[in-house]
C-alpha cells in the first residue's frame, strides 16, 4: 500500500522544532521523521523503517508528537515502509546524497492504513480452530504492533464458507475468533484491548460457487476499534 505524499527537505544543520538528540556525523545522515494522518494530524507510535537494497533496515518509533530521528548511512537508497497489521507497508522510496558534510532530512510521511484488514496466511486446521504453526508469523506481527502502539484495541471477526451447516459454521467461526485472541493475550496483550466476534457464513467476500471464493470467504479480519 503506497501512498505519494512524500515531502522532504535536504539541509544542512537547520533549525527545527524537534528535540535534538542525534546530530549527523560525516558519514551517515539525520533523518528527523514527522507523521500525521490525512488532515495533518499528528500520528504517535508509528514504526518507520529505512530499508537499504541489501535489505539492512533501521527502524524508529514515534512519539506522543508523531515525531522521531534516527541516523542512516549517507550515499544510498532506501524504501520507507511504515508497519501495519499486515506487517511493512512501502511508502515511499529515497536516496540519501554521499555528499561531504552533515547533512540533515526533514521527513514528513502522510497516510492512513484502512480501520479493516484480513490477516494473511492465518489459517487453521480444517474443521477445527485450532491455529496452524505457520499462521504465527502474521500473529507475532500483530503482537509487535499492539506492543508498539500501547492504546490499540481492535476486533477479531471469523468467516466461513457457506459449506455445510449454517449454525455450526457460525459457531466455528466464533471459536477461530477467539482462538486468535487467546494467541494474542498469550503473547502479553491485555484482554480488554482484543475482543472477538464470528459472523459465520453471513458476509462473503466473494462468490461461493467457486474453490477460489470460498477460500477468500474464510478468513480472518482484524478491525482497528481505537488507535
């Protein structure tokens, strides 16, 4: 998901209203990082990350004032992601002068990840809700961002397939739900801060006559309920 709202400012030791902790040094630049949401509002507890093209990354969270700083090596490119619940989202892509001197950035990112996502490759046993081992790593990813963002409440919402029984994929669906929100609380979130609810058969996606279609209707959706 990319957004083209990039605006960035090369300077050289300029004044700004951040807090200036880091300073850049001769070989690596200052990045000082601002992110707000599409009225310009301020976004706290956003994980930023600058990914080079042999895949080093350096990461940052921001603060209560959406902002940050954090120093990467001068003279090469790097992908901005920002972290949603489907992990890294790119945002945009820049290249950093090699140029002799400290330099310093000013970064501002503007986007808006959607309140609703389904969780990829979270998956279960068939018939069962008992989670598959290769469903953790996009359940650990979810456990890393409500970490991050500590005032985070969401829902987990369980789908079926129309196959079978209505009643009993309603009540499988409730029970993946939640079995998803017993990981979660396993892995340290509060309790209050996840609830789950399964809406069975009741709301596809896509069309049941075909294999394709009902795999897309069994899912598992994650709804952001406060940020």
């Amino acid at each position: 998901m990319k957004k083209s709202i990039l605006t960035l400012a090369i300077s050289l030791l300029t004044t700004i209203a951040f807090s200036q902790e880091l300073e850049a040094t001769s070989s690596e630049a200052l990045v000082n990082v601002s992110t707000v949401n599409s009225n310009g509002e301020a976004k706290p507890g956003e994980k930023i990350s600058f990914i080079a093209e042999d895949g080093q990354t350096w990461s940052v969270v921001t603060n209560d004032q959406g902002l940050a700083q954090l120093l990467v090596p001068k003279g090469a490119s790097y992908t901005i992601a920002y972290m949603t619940l489907e992990g890294n989202s790119e945002y945009s892509e820049i290249e950093i002068p090699g140029a002799e001197g400290r330099i310093q950035f000013d970064l501002r990112l503007e986007f808006e990840p959607p309140k609703v996502y389904t969780l990829k490759n979270v998956t279960f046993e068939t018939g069962s809700s008992v989670v598959k081992p290769s469903s953790y790593v996009s359940l650990d990813q979810l456990v890393e961002l409500m970490k991050i963002k500590s005032t985070m409440e969401i829902e987990i919402s369980g789908h079926t397939d129309n196959v079978g029984d209505a009643i009993k994929n309603q009540q499988l669906s409730e029970r993946r739900a939640n079995s998803v929100r017993d990981y979660l609380i396993k892995k340290g979130i509060s309790a209050e801060r996840v609830s789950a609810v399964g809406h069975g058969q009741d709301r596809p996606v896509a069309s049941n006559e075909t294999t394709i279609g009902r795999q897309e209707n069994r899912r598992t959706e994650v709804r952001i309920l406060k940020e």
